[in-house]
C-alpha cells in the first residue's frame, strides 16, 4: 500500500468544508470524530463521531462539521499498487457510512502512520508504511465483521418485523425516513443492512409488495384500476400504471384480461 497524506486529531472550524465533485485518484479513508454531515448516494447524511467512510477513486468526496461545532477527524490518502492489495479492499463498502466497535483501535494504527510519515527517513520507510497500512485495512476488516455478527443479533427482528408488516399492509404509506426512526439508525445504515438481511432494498420491497397486492386485486375483484392503485397505497393512478408495468412487463389492464 502507498500511503500519499494522513493526520489524526485534524481540527478544523465550524465553517470547514471539503467538497471534491470528481474525488481524487487514490481512497480516501476518514474517521469522524464530532457529528457530521457527509454526502452518500447524492444526500447528505449525519454521520456520529466514531462513524467512518471509505471514498472511492474518482467518486465524490464532501463532508463538513454541525452547524456551530468544530469539525475533528482522522483521515488517509492511500493506494494500492498490485491486484492482491485490490482484492484486500474487497468486502470493505465503498461510500457508505460505517460503524465501528473500536474506533479507537483503528485511530492508533493511524497514528503510527502518521509518525512513520513524519520521520520518513529510512530505507525501510515505505516498507513499515506498506505493512502499517495493511494492518489498517485488516483491522477494519475485522470490525465490520464484527459489526455484521452483532447487527444480525441486535437489529434482525427488527428488520423481519418491518418486512413483515410491508407484506402484511404494503398499502400503508412509510418513508424511509419514518422507518429508519423506528429503529433509530441513520438512512444510509438502515438501507445497508436492509439488503445485507434481505438482499433486496426497502424500496424494492416495498414495490413488489404492492405489486404483488394488485395482482391478487386485479385477478379476483372487479375493482377499477384507480381503486386497485389506492388499495395498494398509491395516491396516483398513473404513477401505479407505470410502476405495474416496469415490475410486470404489460399494464394492469391487459394483465387482467390474459
């Protein structure tokens, strides 16, 4: 691995903003550590102190502090300079927000990188710097697989309940937002362990769901089709017509008659 810049403990005032709309060249890890907001999928999003990212090359990087905090955090620019240092990446979620247990553990290993960086004076540098950065990622490794092992246990009943009542009522209108309350998890965290759970997203789900009601409607009632649409929750006929048809291939009508 090539380290290129790193620094703990960087503080910045409450106006810092750091915004790059074409990324750079290399990832960019950071560990947050005062509330935050940071852009996922094209939204801002808050991230706990404690929270970290991982930025794809050439993928959007923006993050800034709460409104009157001063903005803490750890951060790398790093490489890899050969496939199997690719493949150690794999498994590791690219621009989502990630909790850790031990964000304490993953600052250290930063903080030796950041001293060997600053007495960059050996011949072994880059080699010390290589392995140091293979332990990082690692031990990020192996807190997200902790992580997994405890969010099934903690967060799983939850989920299958949520799923369960989408199945049970998919009429009922529930934002993500709304969802991600309930369970008190950021939107970003909830959507990753939604499809980790389920392997599918909340909103496809919730998609087949309806789906899947207004075809039971549409093969046993006489309803029209603007009622069958508000009895799978949809406030618009046309938008239900359109969504029938992408998921099922024709439109309500003709389902109805073949």
């Amino acid at each position: 691995m090539r380290v290129i810049v790193a620094d703990v403990d960087n503080i910045q005032d409450e106006n810092f903003k750091l915004h790059r709309p074409n990324g750079r060249e290399d990832y960019l890890f950071v560990l947050f550590k005062s509330p935050s907001f940071v852009m996922v999928d094209g939204s801002y999003i808050s991230a706990d102190a404690g929270d970290c990212i991982i930025f794809d090359k050439y993928k959007i990087q923006s993050y800034f502090p709460e409104k009157g905090r001063k903005f803490c955090h750890d951060y790398i620019h790093f490489n890899t300079e050969s496939k199997a240092e690719e493949r150690l990446l794999q498994g590791i979620p690219m621009g989502v927000t990630i909790k850790v247990f031990s964000p304490k553990r993953i600052s250290s290993i930063l903080k030796g990188i950041v001293l060997e960086l600053s007495y960059a004076s050996s011949k072994y540098t880059a080699n010390i710097l290589d392995n140091l950065t293979t332990v990082f990622i690692y031990q990020l490794k192996s807190e997200l697989e902790r992580d997994h092992a405890s969010e099934i246990e903690k967060h799983y009943s939850d989920f299958l309940a949520i799923r369960n009542e989408i199945y049970i009522s998919p009429e009922k209108s529930r934002s993500v937002e709304e969802v991600c309350k309930s369970v008190y998890l950021s939107r970003s965290y909830f959507q990753h362990l939604y499809k980790r759970f389920f392997a599918v997203s909340y909103v496809n789900d919730v998609i087949s769901a309806r789906i899947a009601l207004a075809k039971k409607l549409l093969l046993n009632t006489e309803l029209p089709i603007c009622e069958v649409a508000e009895n799978c929750g949809y406030k618009s006929t046309s938008h239900f017509i359109k969504q029938f048809g992408n998921v099922v291939g024709i439109s309500p009508n003709k389902f109805r008659n073949k």
